[in-house]
C-alpha cells in the first residue's frame, strides 16, 4: 500500500533525508520503517499492558487474603492475652 505525507516543512523533509541516510534507506524505506516499527511497539505494548493489568490484579488479591489473614491471627493472639494465655 502506498502511502503518501504532506505538509511537511522543509525543516522536516531535510532531517528525514538525514535520518534515512543514517541508516543507508532511501526516504520512503525509512517511513516504511518507521511505521513498522510504531504498529509492531503498540501491539507489544498493549499485550504487555494486559499482562500486567492482570498481574496486579493477582497481587491485589493476594494482598486481601494475606490481611484477611493477619487480622484474624491478631484477633486470636488478642483473645489469648485478654483470657491470660
């Protein structure tokens, strides 16, 4: 698929041709590249960002049973010392 910018200024155009050169491709195989690059980090990205998301979720409930937990432990050891154990 062709895809064709506009609106670019002079400014701009000219640090592209740089940049292509830098890496030895020509203006267009370096917008190609560049594309590529943005859509492939996103996708990436938004799986990386699921996975986590429901890795906190995970620590989150972890952190609720294990409070759950030592509040009843404090409740007994409580009870001990108020029935002189």
């Amino acid at each position: 698929m062709e895809i064709k910018i506009r609106n670019l200024t002079t400014e701009q155009l000219k640090r592209l041709d740089e940049l292509a050169k830098e890496h030895h491709l020509s203006r267009d195989k370096f917008i190609s590249k560049i594309i590529t690059n943005y859509l492939e980090d996103e996708r990436f990205l938004t799986l990386h960002q699921t996975f986590f998301n429901n890795e906190v979720k995970e620590i989150i409930h972890q952190l609720q049973v294990s409070n759950h937990t030592i509040k009843q432990a404090t409740q007994v050891i409580s009870q001990g010392d108020t029935n002189g154990n």
